[in-house]
C-alpha cells in the first residue's frame, strides 16, 4: 500500500539515475518498481534506451501530476521536502529527457513553466557550491554534518553537489528556443547567465552555449554536447565512445548482460 502511495514521488529520484546511467552507458538493467524480492536470484538483461526512455516519460508525467506546485526546497530540512519535492523537479528533469531525444517544444513548454514564475535566483557559478548558494535549486550534501551546517564533522568543509540549478534551466531553455527558431528569445537568458558571471558578447548559437557551459564547468556538459551531436569532435571520441564501457565485474556477475560495442 504505501509502495502505491509514494511510488511517484519516490520515481522522481530513481529516473534521475536511470537518466544519468542512460546518458553513459545506454540501456541498462532496471531493477523493477514491484521489489527486490528474488532479484538478485534472476540474470536480468539490459532494458533497451528507447524503453527506459518511455519509462521515464511515463513516470515522470505522473510525478507531476501528483508533486505539489510550489517552490522547490534545495535542501530539505523534513521528510515532507524531502520525499514531496516540487513539480518543478520532474518538469525539469523530463524536459531533459525530451531534449535528449530533440523533442525540443516539449522541453520549452516544461522549461518556460518553470522560468516563468521567477522564483528562484541567479548568482554568478561558484568554483564550489555550498548550502548558502542562491542559484541551487536541488542538491546534495556529501559528508558528515557537524551542528555548523557549513562543515563535516572532522572540520572538512562541506561538499555539495548541485543537481539542478537556476543557470542551468536557463540555457536548458535557451538551446530549446534556438532549436525552435527562436533566437530573440534565447538571447535573453544566454545574455542574463553570460552578465551574471562577467562573460559578455556570447554568440546566440548552441557553440556560445557550449563556451558558456564549458566556462562556467556546469553539470551534466557530457548530456548537452551528445544531444547536440558536439561530443566527439569537443572531446576527440571515436563513435562507440559516446557510450561508456560496461564494468566487468557487472558482466561477470550476469551473464545475460551484453558490452557496449567497441569495448
């Protein structure tokens, strides 16, 4: 019962991965929401990207239906934030999945519905990201948190890994509205990042958003340069390269998995 009660909300988290894994390795095994029950037991083999594709699409349009439509909470301080974050965080997340497979008018739709409230900030891209950045829409805390939330417990500073931002959606929207035709439009949000962080004159174009993204070191640059079919002349990969090997460990341990090819 309560499996059926939180699955869309807890599936927000889990297609995060399923993205990630999707993006470097492609097809992967996924572990059904049913349980884990007998899993380890059965050689599952790798579920094709076109299919977790429309798992997460599925899945995702569902979340958002359900999620509550309010500002996302970059670090939740409840179980509440935590486990309900907000639509926002699906709408951003499948918008990636569209773009992955150039779906570019529903991407912008999602994009534009979260741009548009103008509710969450924009601050120059810090070399490293703490718990007091503006610009974190979602994000993780790595470590051991003493009382003082700023430092791990063994008086390391702390580590936080933004997975969704405020300067990212931007020019997630941008290269949507420059694949649509609409450059006036992406002119806006590429100038406001590119002034924002000291960077002026930057082309209307998905180069100048590859230079902006290169620049700023933002997240998930290896996703955008294979949607925009950059990544193997930006970073000199042979075709099968566009997908990393699978670990062999994990081909010893079911030998219904099968290699990328080149590998």
């Amino acid at each position: 019962m309560y499996r059926a009660v939180y699955s869309p909300y807890l599936n927000v988290y889990r297609d995060m991965c399923y993205y990630q894994m999707l993006i470097w390795w492609g097809g992967v095994v996924v572990v059904p929401n049913a349980g884990f029950e007998g899993y380890a037991d059965t050689y599952v083999p790798r579920t094709s990207e076109s299919s977790i594709l429309q798992m997460l699409e599925e899945e995702l349009v569902e979340a958002i239906r359900n999620l509550d439509e309010k500002k996302c909470v970059a670090f939740a301080t409840n179980a509440n934030d935590a486990v309900f974050v907000s639509k926002d965080v699906a709408r951003i997340l499948l918008a990636k999945v569209y773009m992955y497979q150039q779906k570019w008018a529903a991407a912008s739709n999602l994009l534009q519905q979260v741009v548009d409230k103008n509710i969450y900030s924009m601050e120059k891209v810090p070399t490293k990201y703490t718990s007091e950045n503006k610009d974190l829409i979602l994000a993780l805390k790595v470590g051991n948190e003493s009382r003082d939330s700023r430092v791990n417990v063994d008086g390391s500073p702390e580590k936080v890994v933004p997975i969704m931002t405020t300067t990212d959606v931007k020019l997630l929207y941008a290269e949507c509205e420059i694949h649509l035709g609409n450059n006036a439009k992406a002119s806006k949000y590429i100038s406001e990042v590119g002034n924002i962080n000291g960077i002026s004159g930057t082309n209307v174009s998905v180069e100048g958003i590859k230079q902006l993204r290169k620049s700023l070191k933002l997240q998930d640059y290896f996703a955008f340069l294979k949607r925009n079919g950059l990544a193997i002349k930006e970073l000199g990969l042979e075709k099968y390269q566009l997908l990393l090997p699978i670990p062999q460990n994990e081909l010893m341990v079911n030998p219904n998995l099968t290699q990328n090819p080149g590998y």
